[in-house]
C-alpha cells in the first residue's frame, strides 16, 4: 500500500504566515466585491464575476494543494504556485478595470509583499522586478504623469526588497536568540 495515509503526514501545523495568508485572500475578496457594489460602474459585473473566479481558483489551489501547504519541506510549491495564479488575476483584474490607473494596481504591492514575507529579500527583490516590467510591459505608462509613474515604480521596486530585508534580520535574530538560550541552556551551573 504505497497510498500516504493523513497520518503519516509530518506532524508541524500550519504557521501563524500560514494563517495571515488566508485571512488576506479572505478579506481581498470582501474588498473586491464591495469594490464592486460600490463603485457601480460599466465593469461592476465584469469585477465581480473576477472575483469569483479567484474565490474559485484560490479554494481548488487550498483543496487540492492542500497536503502541500502542511508539508514544510513542500510549502514553498504552494506558495509558488499560488502566487504566480494571484499575478495573473491581478493583471487581468487591473485590465479589466482601467489599466495602468486601475484602482487595483495597489494589489501588485500586496502581490509583491507576500513572497517578501515567506521567502525573503531575494524573492521579494524578484517579485518586485516582475511586478514592475508587468506594470511596464502590459499597460501604457506614459499616460501618467512622471511623477507619478517614479512614485509608482520607485514603490514596487523598494516594497519587496526592504520587506525581504526585515524578515531575513529578523530570523536571523530569531536564530541567535535560539543558539544564545540553548547555550545558557547547556553550561554547567555552579
């Protein structure tokens, strides 16, 4: 019997990103949806059916990746695989509802931000070149101002890098504090 059963699993439960994780995709669809209620435009049916193909999407990839996401060996697949179906729906979502000036252009930060958060610097440095030449390479820039579009590139350039940053100096700190308390744990007392 070569089937694994849930058992044999590894026993680590989900981590508290895990969580946030979810919650996030959880409350980006309450936004999504409002969003379209609220604004009630030409595109409010075309915004909503957007979001429920990423409710749908987003619930196959936990339903049938979901032995992934408890394996901490597998997890960064999960994510992977996740994060590149979260860019294409931003991408097209941002098409659908005005291109470059899109209310939604602000979801490639939060694109950007995730990968930074899980994976670290290098990742979040890459997330940010991919959101940047997407913003580049699939909308018409130049119909914003200069400024503007610095503030915008500038933005998505610096957001994964920096938040990669803080979380590699933070695990790096983590795992001093853990090889400082397992040396006091160890010496000798007197």
């Amino acid at each position: 019997m070569n089937r694994m059963q849930s058992t044999d699993l590894p026993r680590e439960s989900l981590q508290p990103i895990d969580w946030v994780y979810a919650a996030l995709r959880g409350s980006a669809l309450v936004i999504g949806v409002t969003y379209a209620y609220l604004a009630r435009g030409e595109r409010h049916d075309d915004v909503l059916l957007a979001f429920g193909v990423f409710a749908i999407y987003g619930s196959l990839v936990y339903s049938l990746l979901f032995r992934e996401l408890l394996d901490p060996s597998r997890r960064a697949r999960f994510y992977a695989a996740l994060g590149g179906a979260d860019l294409v729906f931003v991408l097209l979502l941002m098409q659908l509802t005005g291109g470059e000036a899109s209310p939604f252009y602000r979801a490639l930060y939060l694109w950007v931000a995730m990968p930074a958060f899980y994976f670290g610097m290098r990742t979040g440095t890459l997330a940010s070149a991919v959101a940047f030449v997407a913003l580049v390479v699939l909308f018409d820039v130049s119909t914003q101002s200069p400024w503007e579009f610095l503030v915008k590139a500038g933005a998505l350039l610096l957001h994964g890098p920096l938040i990669g940053f803080l979380v590699d100096r933070d695990r790096e700190n983590v795992r001093r504090v853990r090889e400082l308390e397992a040396a006091l744990q160890s010496k000798p007392e007197r």
